[in-house]
C-alpha cells in the first residue's frame, strides 16, 4: 500500500504553511505528522533519513522534505514536496521585508523587533535541548556534544572541520563500542506505541526507484548542472559578473555546499559573508532577518530570501522608481542557488543512503555527527545571546528588558510547551509594551 499522490500533496502544501520554529520545529512537526499520527514512514527510517540530511550541507529540514517526498512518490514527488516546503515562505518574507525597509524605523514597529530578538534567543536554545533528548542517549554521545560545543566556542574551530572529526569518532566506535552508537527509536516500536504499522516501515526493501541506477545518476546530475548554469549564465549575460545578482548567485552556491550542520550552522557563514565581506546589509538587520525567519513558516534559511531581497533593493534605491521588482530579483536569486544543491543532494544521493539502511558501519559516524550538532547549536545561541542581552558589547550596559522577554520566552516553552508562533507573538507584544512605558514613563 502506497500513500495517493493527491493526499501527500495535500499534505506538503499544508505543511508550508504550519512549519514555524527553524529546523527542530519542523523535523517535529514533520515527526509529529509523518511518524506518529500518519504513519507513513517507521521511527528508524526517519531517523535514518535525517542523519543523512543532518550531514549534508544545506537546510536539513527541506532536505528531509525531499527525501520523504522522493521515497514515496519518485523524483517529481521529491521536488513537488521540497518546493512547496520553501514557496509560502519566501513569497511572505518578501512582503515582510519589504515593510521592514519601508516602516521598519516606525518606532512601534522597532519595538515588535525588540521584543523578538530575545525569543530567537529561547527558540535557539530550546532547538538544542530537544534535538539532544531525542539523539542523545548515552554518556559518548554527551561527550561528542560538549566537545563540539568547546571546539566552535572556545577555539573557534570550523564545522566541516567537526563534522570530520566526529565522523570519524563515529566510524571508530561504530566498530570498537557499537553499543554506543546504535541509533535508537525514541517512541519505541508500533506495536509498543498502539500505532499500526508503518507503510515504510524499518524492513520494508527500498522501492524500485530507490536502487541505485548510474544512467539515472548521470542524468539527474546533468538535469541540475543546467538548473545551475543556465540562471547564472543569463545574470551574467545581463547585469555583468562583477555586479550584484551574479555574487549572489555565486555566493549562495558557496553557501549551500560548504556549510554543514543544517540551517543553524549556515547563518554563521551568511552573516559573515552578507555582513562583513559584501556589505550588504548591516548586522542588527541580519539580526531582524533572522527573527523574521523564526517568525514564518519554512526553513530558518529563508533568511537568505531577506538577504537577497535587502541587498537588490538597497541597491537600487537611488535612481530607480521601483526598487521593490529589484528586491524580489533578488531574494529569488539567494532561494534558487540556495536550495538547488539540495534537490541535486537527495535526488542522486538518496539511492545510496536507502542501500545503508541498517548498517552500523554507516549510521554511526551519522550518529555521532548528530550529536556534535546539538553543541553547534548551542554555541549559535549563545553567540545570539551576546548581541541581543549586549547590543554595544561588553563596554555597553546590559538589556535586562531582553534577558527577561528570553527567560519568559524559555519558560513558555520549556516548561509550558507553549508553539514558537505564540511565543513570537507574545515576545513581540512585550516589546511594543515596554516601548510604550518608555514613552509614558521618560
């Protein structure tokens, strides 16, 4: 039995939708859906399948999509899915960034700002907490996690650089200790949870689009070298290489496969290209882009989507009557070389991880790199919480405001398990009241 084409489609055009809280919202939600309620995949396939995203460089989230989407439905079954994760998305931060540009020194709406800024800071922590109690099962695991967090925090070392070492960790022990890098179910099995079976379940064989076919190999890499060439070739025909759309293009391209780690450990690198090296937006914008991205529903990368649309129309602001069209060129242009690369990822790399599927040699090191990017994670939201509790740094004063919207924020969700959309909305609201107070009470 296979789920009908039209429910799954269905599905992947309401899950666009409802996707809120970055990464670790979404594979929740995702888990929630797919694992738990529908049934459509078993605990350990899913697993399975986002250890092989968590590695990938790119958006885990939209690449689990995809790679779902693909098992049930073939290849147009995984771009239909992986498109309609990101489309919702980037057509409302459009609309967000530009009210950003045009109101967003109105001073109320500075304040929503504010008050947001510190529930990024929860959210971030929070995504770490449960990716760890959901992979992080054992005292090696724990080590593998601190670890990381030292090596990115103290000694500034890069993540591939930690995806290597704790691969390779993960090999070694996979071999040495397997009972420590065993992947485990979380929610047990069907039978132990009263679920009925899975329609993929752990010892259902890969269906025959899944085995690996080296003319179709060939083919799909053809397919996106062209999706790649032909966009880049026509900016570059048009605008020139050294202008603006051609090193977005090539910058987004850099992004999405040399950082590692999920969206979380791509914004590091977006914010030191886009902030310090380009120019093209200013560090408290990239700070607001990224609460925007928490803020809507789809992958917390979509942030490239207001990094994109800011620089087109920053750019074009002067002499041009309608610098928004430049905006939306150009946050289509940081989507589109963005995620390209994760189609090309799954759609010919998803043959070969269906053909590991339960073997420790594989899954181990994957095991282990998971657990490294719960101390990544960590480390992302400490570096959120300096600028956001310290906006002038260490010589300024202390925002006592913003650690008491964080830990009010942290509390809804940690002990009330209260959604990050109500969390937002309830930060963005305290910010608009202490901006009040501040305004009644000088």
């Amino acid at each position: 039995m296979n789920v009908p084409f039209n429910e799954a489609l269905k599905f992947w055009a309401k899950l666009g939708f409802i996707s809120f809280g970055g990464p670790a919202g979404q594979i929740a939600v995702l888990h929630q859906e797919l694992v738990e309620k529908r049934r459509w995949i078993s605990e350990r396939r899913f697993l399975h399948a986002l250890n092989y995203c968590m590695l990938l460089p790119g958006p885990e989230a939209q690449q689990l999509v995809t790679y779902i989407g693909w098992l049930m439905h073939r290849s147009w079954g995984g771009i239909i899915a992986g498109t309609l994760f990101v489309s919702p998305s980037l057509v409302i931060l459009i609309a967000l960034s530009w009210i950003y540009l045009t109101f967003g020194q109105v001073p109320w709406i500075a304040a929503l700002f504010f008050g947001i800024k510190p529930a990024v800071v929860a959210i971030v922590l929070h995504a770490a907490v449960r990716i760890g109690k959901r992979t992080i099962h054992n005292q090696a695991l724990k080590w593998i996690a601190l670890g990381s967090f030292l090596a990115i925090f103290i000694l500034n070392v890069s993540f591939p650089i930690i995806v290597i070492i704790t691969g390779i960790i993960g090999y070694w022990g996979g071999k040495r200790y397997p009972e420590y890098f065993q992947q485990r179910s979380v929610h047990g099995n069907a039978k132990d949870i009263g679920h009925e079976t899975a329609l993929i379940d752990d010892h259902t064989p890969p269906p025959a689009h899944a085995q690996f076919n080296l003319q179709k190999t060939l083919r799909h890499s053809a397919i996106a070298l062209c999706c790649w060439l032909l966009p880049i070739g026509i900016l570059i025909s048009y605008f020139g290489w050294k202008t603006l759309y051609p090193q977005l293009a090539w910058f987004f391209t850099k992004a999405a496969f040399l950082t590692f780690g999920g969206a979380y450990a791509v914004l590091p690198y977006v914010y030191q290209g886009a902030v310090d090296h380009f120019q093209w937006l200013s560090a408290n914008q990239m700070i607001d882009g990224l609460a925007l991205g928490e803020a809507t529903p789809g992958p917390l990368i979509m942030v490239v989507a207001f990094v994109g649309y800011l620089a087109g129309h920053i750019q074009n602001l002067i002499g041009s009557a309608n610098p928004f069209w430049f905006g939306v060129l150009g946050a289509c242009v940081a989507t589109w070389f963005t995620f390209l690369p994760s189609f090309f990822f799954i759609l010919v790399g998803g043959p070969l991880i269906e053909s590991t599927h339960g073997k420790l040699g594989f899954t181990a090191p994957l095991t282990a790199i998971t657990a490294a990017v719960v101390g990544v994670i960590a480390n992302l939201g400490l570096f959120f919480a300096y600028h956001v509790f310290l906006p002038r740094g260490f010589a300024g004063s202390i925002s006592w405001i913003s650690i008491i919207i964080c830990l009010l924020a942290g509390l809804a969700l940690f002990k009330y398990q209260k959604g990050v959309v109500t969390v937002i909305g309830c930060s963005a609201l305290a910010g608009l009241l202490s901006y009040f107070v501040a305004v009644l009470m000088p």
